[in-house]
C-alpha cells in the first residue's frame, strides 16, 4: 500500500486498546475514503501475516471494522493534534 500513490504523508500515529490514531497530510482532490480501506486492507494482511495466531482471536476474519472517523485539523496547530495523539494509550 503506497500512501505516495494517493498523494498522502504518513505523520504522527498512535492507538488506544481498540481503536488508532493517524495524522496525515492530503491534497484537497485526495479521495480519502478509498485510501483509508486500502490502508487498512494492507495493513490487516501485513498483521495476519507477521502474527498468523492474532487469527485465532478475530471474528469472521475482521481485524478492523468497516467504520472509521475522518477528522480535518481545520485551525488547530499540528502540534496540538501531534500531543493529543502521543498521549493515547497512557
């Protein structure tokens, strides 16, 4: 999964017991959507992949759900949306 292709950067990520935090950068055209599932889908088989028993825990063979939450930074800082990320999971 090439997130050049879609014309997007990777920045700051984080998780939480059940859900990931992902900070990137996109051009207003950038179809977001479609890039968040192909990330996804990668990153699921990469995962299933490299711990072949994180199987045995999934349902149906989901490791993510379908939804997602896209937020836009609108006027905040990157830098107050970077610390908001680096304390998820504390």
């Amino acid at each position: 999964m090439n997130a050049l292709r879609y014309g997007i950067v990777l920045g700051e990520w984080n998780h939480d017991i059940d859900h990931v935090h992902v900070v990137f950068r996109a051009q207003p055209r950038t179809e977001l959507s479609k890039f968040i599932n192909a990330y996804k889908s990668a990153r699921s088989r990469l995962l299933k992949k490299e711990y072949p028993e994180i199987r045995e825990k999934l349902w149906k063979e989901a490791f993510w759900s379908q939804s997602f939450c896209l937020l836009t930074a609108g006027g905040e800082p990157v830098e107050v949306i970077r610390q908001y990320i680096e304390t998820q999971g504390d």
